[in-house]
C-alpha cells in the first residue's frame, strides 16, 4: 500500500503499477456532526481553514492556536497599520509552517475574491478581505503567491524564523 498526496510527484513507472484509490473529503454536514460529536465548538469556520478535512479541522480547534491565528491575521487584515519586523519578533519561536500556511491561505482568499468574489479558508474574516480584496495589485499578489510556495517547501530546514518571517511579510 502506497499512500501520497501527491501521485503526480511518483516516478512513471511507479505509478504504471498502482491501482488509484481517492479518498475525497466527507461531506460538510458529516463533517461537522462528526466534529460536534467530538466536542468542537463552531466546526464551520474550522473546516473552511483546514480545507474542509476534518482531521485537520479537529487539530486547529486547540483555543490557543485558534487565538494565535485570529492575532495574525488581524494583522495581516490591516496591511496600513501592519510593522513585518515586529510580527516576525513576536512569532518567531512559534511554528512557521503555520504562519506560511496563514498566509497562503489568506492570501488565497484575497485573489479569490478579487477575481470571483468567494472567499474559502477565511470565513471569520470575510469582512477584511471583502475590503482588501479589490486594492490588491494581482500580478504583485500572484508573484508572492508563488514565493509563499517556495517558503512552504524549505520551511521545515534550519532557518533564522524570524529573518524569514520578516522577508516573507515585507514582500506582503
């Protein structure tokens, strides 16, 4: 058995001898009964950020990681206001997978909107992006799209959190 979520990344040849099996999302309402039972508060807004996976929506309904994501994205909803240096000090001891995940995601949403109007990973921040949306510049707002995806495959090798955090927000 040969798990991935990836099957276009196996050789050819690897994948000429597997026989594919997907395994889709559940639907919504299955998913948030089976989160209600599990005793999450609010399943919806957690769905819409792990992608409507339910696994990884029960993983993001810890109180303190829910707390820390709403802290950063308020500051990223407010890109007038917002000072990258010290957003990085203050988040660089914690999990930079993540804040490269918030940011994707948020970003996401903006070009999302901008260009079809639906928001998916950002519902409890639907207001904010709303307003941003149309004053992003899109080409500037694709090219960092891309280098958050660069940031998301290194993430996990011994960097300097926080010199890379600051990049990554000064280019947002």
């Amino acid at each position: 058995i040969l798990v991935t979520h990836q099957a276009q990344s196996l050789l050819p040849t690897v994948r000429s001898r597997c026989l594919k099996l997907d395994f889709p999302v559940p639907p919504m309402e299955q998913s948030m009964d089976w989160l209600s039972q599990q005793g999450v508060a609010d399943p919806a807004p957690l769905l819409a950020q792990a992608g409507y996976a339910p696994l990884a929506a029960q993983e993001l309904s810890v109180d303190e990681l829910k707390d820390l994501r709403k802290a950063f994205l308020s500051q990223l909803a407010r890109p007038q206001t917002l000072d990258p240096i010290a957003l990085a000090e203050k988040n660089e001891k914690l999990d930079l997978s993540n804040r490269v995940k918030w940011m994707q995601q948020w970003l996401y949403d903006l070009i999302g909107c901008r260009l079809s109007g639906l928001i998916r990973y950002q519902p409890d921040f639907a207001a904010e992006v709303r307003a941003l949306a149309p004053r992003i510049p899109l080409p500037a707002a694709l090219i960092l799209q891309k280098e958050l995806l660069a940031a998301q495959r290194i993430v996990h090798h011994p960097l300097n959190t926080q010199l890379f955090l600051e990049q990554l927000l000064l280019s947002y």
